[in-house]
C-alpha cells in the first residue's frame, strides 16, 4: 500500500480516520498539526494569536517538505490546500484522499473543539471559508470518501478498497 496523505475541512475525520487506519495496516503516522506544534513550541490557536496565518502556513509547507519515508498516514490541517506547492509536495508523498464532509457535518463534529481557530468566528466566514476551499478539497483528492454518514470503520474500508482498485488499475504501485 503507498503512503496515504488524508485533506479535507476541519470536522472531516482526519485524524480520527488516521488513527484507525494506522491501527489497521501498522503505518506511521505523521500528524502535521502536531509536528507545526512541536516546531513553534505553541498550540495551532497560540500560533494563529501570535503570530497569524501566514506564518502558520509557511510552517506548514516547511513541515511537508521534510515529511519522508514508507508506510506513513500523513494528516494534514484542514488549510493545507490553500497553497498549490503543499498539495505538489503531498502528492510525491502519497496518494492524496480526500476526507469530503458537508459544513453542517463539520460544524457539529467540531463544536466544542477551542483547538480550531478559523472556527472561532461567526457563521457568514465559516461559511465563507468552507466555500472558498471546497472546490479544492474535490480538485486536490485522488481519491474522494463523503464521510458524513459514514462511521470510521466504514471510511477506513472504503479507504483500502479504492486503493487496491487503484493497484489492480495499475495506476499505482505496490
């Protein structure tokens, strides 16, 4: 199985699917919030008070950049997509899949989270910001899974058999 590189918006499963993904095939994986954390010495939503988004995001490309290695999980911010060079760096990575969530889904799965600073805000730029990267999520995955009445389980399933679909296309290798 290649590596696996998980987008999609906030509230769409990533890290949950990750977790459950790695359990499943023995992969790493490679949390790039975590690692942008670690890298700043602060949480996402100090990072966004202190210093602002764009220095979040150049941390976030710099974190791709030096993502390397086999049988990893890579799961990314929900913003990643937001710089085309993010998304070339991810596909040398792995295959990209896209964790595809409607807002309200994301909204309720994320509502008591204080660890989202873009969903601090009020509902027309959480709609705004949905909006504007949506397209991309759709545009960006090489694989797309619409998780909003899935459980885990079944996003992880779905997962595996479209990568093999994938393998027995020969449009990637094993």
């Amino acid at each position: 199985m290649p590596n696996v590189v998980l987008i999609g918006f906030m509230g769409s499963g990533k890290s949950t699917v990750a977790e459950k993904l790695s359990a499943d095939t023995k992969y790493c994986i490679v949390d790039m919030d975590n690692i942008i954390s670690q890298k700043a010495g602060k949480s996402i939503p100090e990072i966004f008070a202190q210093n602002g988004e764009d220095y979040f995001r150049d941390l976030e490309t710099q974190v791709a950049k030096e993502i390397q290695g086999d049988n990893l999980i890579v799961s990314t911010g929900g913003g990643v997509i937001k710089r085309p060079e993010n998304i070339e760096i991810l596909n040398k990575l792995g295959l990209v899949i896209t964790l595809w969530v409607d807002l309200e889904t994301a909204i309720a799965r994320t509502k008591e989270n204080d660890d989202r600073p873009l969903l601090n805000q009020d509902m027309d730029k959480i709609t705004k910001l949905f909006e504007d990267r949506k397209q991309k999520y759709l545009d960006y995955g090489d694989i797309i899974i619409n998780t909003n009445v899935l459980t885990v389980d079944e996003v992880v399933k779905e997962i595996q058999e479209e990568i093999e679909r994938y393998i027995r296309l020969g449009k990637l290798n094993s």
